[in-house]
C-alpha cells in the first residue's frame, strides 16, 4: 500500500506545480499593468479591436469574391457516371436497341460548357465585383478612422476625468483641514455650532464628490478598455500631456479643411465608388436584352451486358464526342428584366444622394469641430484667470475664516467657486486638445499628445 502512496505522490504533485504555476501566470496576466501614451494606445486599438477585424473579414470576404467573378470565364467540367438494371421490354442505354431480357449497363461521361457572350454581362460582374473589393478596403481604413478617433475621444475623456478625481481630492483635503480648524475654534468657543455643522455638511459633500469623480472616471477608463478589447481587470495607466504642452492654433478656414479633407477620407471615396458599383449593376441588368450564347462539349462511353463484348472494348467501341453551340434569345420574362434595369437606375439616384450626404454630413462634423476648437480656447483663456482668481479669493477666504472675520457660509461659497473654477478650466483645456486634434485628423495630420 504504501508503495502505491509514494507512486501516486510522484504522479500527482508535478501536476499540482503545473496548476499552480498556471494560476499564477493568469493571475499575473490580469493584474498586468500597461503605460499608455494615445499614440500606443491608437496603435494596439487597430490591432486588437472586433470592429476593425470584423472590418477586414468583409475585405477579404470581397477579394474572394473578385477573384470568384474572374473565374467564371473559364469552362467547367463535371463528370458523371451511372449503372442501370432492366427488366422486361425496355430500351437499351448504350445501343438503343429494345430488349426484352434483363440486363445491365454502365455509362460514363465527362461534360464541359463555357459562355461565349452573355450581354458583357459577365464582364461587368466582373467589374463590379472589383470595384465592390475597392469600396470594402476604404471601408476597413474608414472602420480604422473611426476607431482612431473614438480612442482619441475615450482618452481625452479619461485623462480629463482623471483630473476630476484630483481635484476632488485636493478639494475633500481642504475641507479636512477646514473641519479639523474648525472644531478646534469651537472648543475655543471662537466658533458657532451652526458653521461647524456646515463645515461638517460641506466636508460630507466633497466626499460624495469625489466618490462622483471616482465612478465617472472609472466609466471613460470602461468605455476605453473596451475600444482596446482590453478586460476591465487590467490596469491601464494614461500619460497625460506635459504641462508645457501647447494648444495649436487653429489657423485654416472650414472650407480649406473640407477640402483637405475630401482628398483623403477614405468614406468620401467608398461613397463615390458606390455609384460606380451601381452603374456596373445597371449594365448587368442591361446584359439581359441581349441573347446569349455558349459552347458545350461531351465525352461519353458506355457498357451494356446485351452486347455480349468485353467491357474494355465496348468502351473503345462506345466512344463519343459531343461539341456544340447554344444560343438563348429573350423574348419575354413578365418585364423582369425591364423592373431590374429600373430599380438599378433608382439605385445610382440612391447612391448619388448618398454621396452628397456624405460630403455634407463630413462638413458639418468639421464645421463643429472648429467652433468648438475656436470657442473652447477662449473659454480655456478666461477659465484660468477665473480659476487664479478664485484661488486668491478661497486662500483669503481661509485666513478670514480663521481669525473669525468670515463665515462658514461664506468660506464654502468661496470653496465652491474655486472648485467649480478649476473644473471649468480642465474641460475648456481638454475640449480644446480634443476638438483641436480633430481638426488635425481632418487635415491628415498625426495625433499626438
């Protein structure tokens, strides 16, 4: 027994080690933690994103499809093979000849057809099928610009978040020092019981305001990890811009931007082509007007009991050969063809319709994105001489308070504006970085913190 014991002891622990370290290395592989600039982050998004791999799938699904459409040109080529028994009066497959006793046949056969004009129908399959594999790759990059600039926005968002949390902070260890004062006056008798409570009350809702600061920044960083495809486990750490880092001027108009753009924007183009795919589509329906003609060829042989020859010789002796032409002409099909060509012609209108809302849904994204380039570094600029204002007003505010000369009221009024000065002032620095980089996407420049 106990050799039994010590052999299970040897088999088992080298298992529990493995197990063991397994856990450790997934446990290690969620607590990871990543340092990301938005350019790293940019970066590991177009790789790792569903969006975007989802994207590329339908670009691979249409070059498959082209290159299906080119195939189509070339003959193709069955076999078949078949055995047959009979009883009674019957025809005889291989000779044709009538037979009333049982028998037995074998017949073989290679079959072969290849259209020889068809309307250009297949030339313009061929063309569409083409132009459909271009329109799915500015899709992807399309898809890929869009996933650029939802992380530049989840990010610009987090780090202002972030910010928020910081503040909050400063502003609840303010109000500590503020309260731990202020009890100490009111032991002093220096101090009502109406301003402690409100020093406490005030204590309180900073503290509710960071818990607030706290769970919206954990939502941005959320709404990021999920454009990386990354789990919430993991911990991400953003860099944020230096404190020297300086806002760019928005210089170019709206129209000389639009226009910068429209020679790059991969969705301008995908909307262009598919008025391309649709006249393609018009000239396919088109092809049907006209006849259509095809090349057929045949190889059969064939082996039947009643011959009474061997079976390699009635094939030699059996062998045929097949070769014709066919020729279709449309005469009617209940309109099909003449409804086809009718909704094709409505599918360009569509798409041409299409194309100019593109153009101007583009504009209009531009148009907002400079205002509020332009409006928010003004706003940038007063909201830091709000915020230093209001810093002087709450750093005078607290030595009036201590010396008796300010009341609780008053002190809070001062903490309030300070702290609403100071978030004003992050929002205006981070809508300008935010919408200012969007003007610099828009004119086919990197984004870069």
């Amino acid at each position: 027994m106990r050799p039994l014991i010590v052999m299970l002891f040897l088999f088992l622990f080298p298992l529990s080690v493995a197990a063991q370290q397994e856990n450790q290395e997934s446990e290690s592989k969620i607590k990871t933690k990543y340092v990301w600039t938005l350019e790293e982050s940019i970066e590991y998004a177009l790789e790792h994103n569903l969006t975007v791999m989802q994207a590329d799938l339908d670009l691979e699904s249409a070059g498959i499809g082209y290159t299906q459409s080119r195939m189509e040109r070339l003959p193709d080529l069955s076999a078949s093979a078949g055995q047959s028994w009979s009883n009674g009066s019957t025809i005889d497959p291989i000779t044709s000849d009538f037979n009333t006793q049982s028998s037995s046949s074998t017949s073989l056969a290679l079959n072969s057809s290849m259209t020889l004009f068809n309307g250009f129908q297949l030339k313009n399959q061929i063309n569409q099928s083409k132009l459909v594999a271009e329109q799915n790759e500015l899709l992807l990059e399309e898809t890929k610009n869009s996933i650029h600039l939802s992380v530049m926005e989840a990010y610009i968002q987090a780090l202002y978040s972030k910010e928020a949390v910081t503040i909050a902070q400063n502003q609840l260890d303010a109000s500590a020092k503020e309260l731990e004062q202020a009890e100490g006056l009111f032991k002093g008798r220096s101090l009502t019981l109406k301003n402690l409570n409100d020093i406490q009350a005030q204590y309180a809702s900073n503290q509710y305001d960071l818990i607030n600061a706290k769970t919206g920044y954990e939502q941005q960083m959320l709404t990021l990890k999920q454009l990386l495809e990354l789990d919430n486990a993991v911990e991400l750490e953003l860099v944020a811009p230096p404190t020297d880092y300086a806002v760019k001027e928005v210089i170019q108009s709206q129209r000389v931007i639009f226009q910068s753009a429209l020679e790059f924007l991969p969705e301008v183009e995908a909307s262009k082509t598919n008025i391309e795919i649709n006249n393609a589509g018009l000239q396919i329906a088109k092809g049907s007007l006209y006849p259509s003609l095809s090349l057929n060829g045949r190889l059969s042989s064939g082996y039947t009991n009643s011959m009474g020859l061997p079976f390699t010789d009635q094939l030699e002796g059996n062998f045929s050969q097949l070769l014709g032409v066919s020729l279709s002409i449309p005469i009617f099909n209940r309109f099909s063809t003449s409804t086809n060509i009718q909704q094709a012609k409505i599918n360009i209108k569509q798409a041409e319709l299409n194309y100019q809302s593109t153009q101007k849904e583009l504009y209009r994204k531009i148009e907002s994105a400079w205002l509020s380039a332009s409006s928010s570094g003004e706003q940038m600029v007063a909201a830091e001489t709000s915020r230093e204002a209001a810093r002087s007003s709450y750093e005078l505010a607290q030595a009036q308070f201590n010396v008796g000369e300010l009341t609780a009221t008053e002190l809070i009024v001062a903490q309030t504006t300070l702290n609403t000065a100071e978030l004003n002032y992050i929002q205006s620095k981070y809508l300008t970085i935010l919408y200012t980089q969007l003007i610099e996407f828009y004119q086919g420049n990197p984004i870069t913190l």
